[in-house]
C-alpha cells in the first residue's frame, strides 16, 4: 500500500526541470571582445595604408617585413591599432555595455561612415579645413539619428576626439611616423573629427556586441 500511495505521488509530482533547461553564462561569448579588438585593429590598418600611406598623408621612419602598401610597416602599424582598440573597446564597454542597442544595420552604418571618411581624409588631404567641418557636420547629423543617452555618445566621442590625436602626437613626436602637413601637434586638424566619428561607431557596434555575447540575438 505504501508503495502505491509512493508511486502516486511521484506520478502526480511536477518533473524536475533537467540541468541542461537552466540559464547558463555565455562562457563562449567572452571571445567575442578579442575577435571584436582584433576586427578594429585590421578594419584601422586597412584604412591607413589604402587611405593615408597610399595617398602620402602620412610617412613612416622604418619599413616593415611584410606590407600592405609600399611603405607602411603593416605588422607594426597593426600593433599600435590593436593598442587603440583594445582601449576604445575597453572604454566603449564601460560606458555602452547597458546601452540600448542599434539595430545591426545602424551599427555597420556608423561603421561605413567612420571608413569612408577615413578614405575621404586622404583624397582631399590638401584640403584640411573643409574635412574638419564636413566631419564635424557629419558627426552632429549622426547624433541626431540616435534616440538614447546623447549626452553620454557626446562625452565619449569628445573623449576620443581629444585623446586619439593627443596620442598620435606623441607618437609621431618620438619619430615613428609624421603626417606630411600637420596642424596641431603633429597631427592634421581634421584628426580629431575623423576621432569623433570612430567614437559613434565604436558606442553603436559596442552595444551591439554585448547583447550578443549575453545571447540576446536580437
């Protein structure tokens, strides 16, 4: 008799919810920061040897093993970018990770922006002011498409369109590297334009990333 009254009650009894049905961290999705730092640093180099070394914006002081173009020491230069990277990435992270994501469209847009004004910075090189406020303009039209938290897009693309040429002048101060016709600091006066504009794709892409390294897809 015990025995069924035992059995009736495992019968009537919820199942237990098996342990692979449990939320479980994304461990997998720790990796996406690397590949993320890795992608800007490529997407970085990229655009100065096709955009600023092929168009003689900027010389560097040794040559590399291996080139992408006549005169930039790719593996070099790549190293430096990974440095920028990794610190947009770092910093883009503590001020975007709970930002309301763009839309994966909107995210390459800013991203495509960011690439073609880099290659406009070196087409019309010889033209610096007209870039500085084609970029500025470009930068508040960016602005005024994001819905959330402008104040804070704002303060991070300010912060990188002032530290970004601060650090390349100190670079290019030791000799690694000079732009041809500098401004201010060593650097060209529209830099800090072309910084702005990298500070709204880094913020729109950074989001982005998050969610999917928390397995929100969406």
């Amino acid at each position: 008799m015990n025995t069924l009254v035992s059995t009736a009650s495992n019968v009537d009894s919820p199942a237990a919810v098996p342990s692979s049905c449990e939320p479980t961290p994304h461990v997998s999705g720790v990796f996406l920061w690397p590949v993320y730092v890795l992608l800007l640093a490529a997407l970085l180099t990229f655009c100065d040897a096709f955009s600023h070394v092929q168009f003689n914006v900027l010389h560097y002081a040794t040559r590399g093993r291996w080139e992408l173009v006549i005169g930039q020491p790719t593996g070099k230069v790549f190293v430096g970018f990974c440095r920028i990277a990794l610190f947009c990435t770092a910093a883009g992270w503590a001020m975007f990770r709970k930002y309301p994501a763009p839309t994966l469209f909107r995210g390459l847009l800013s991203a495509a922006i960011f690439a073609a004004m880099y290659f406009a910075s070196g087409v019309f090189a010889a033209h610096p002011m007209i870039l500085f406020n084609v970029f500025l303009l470009a930068w508040a039209l960016q602005l005024w498409t994001f819905t959330h938290d402008l104040a804070r897009l704002v303060l991070f693309s300010a912060l990188l369109g002032v530290l970004g040429p601060t650090f390349e002048g100190m670079i290019s101060s030791t000799g690694v590297f000079a732009y041809n016709e500098p401004h201010i600091y060593y650097v060209p006066v529209w830099l800090s334009g072309l910084y702005l504009n990298g500070g709204l794709a880094v913020a729109a892409t950074i989001s982005r990333v998050e969610r999917w390294r928390t397995g929100n897809v969406r």
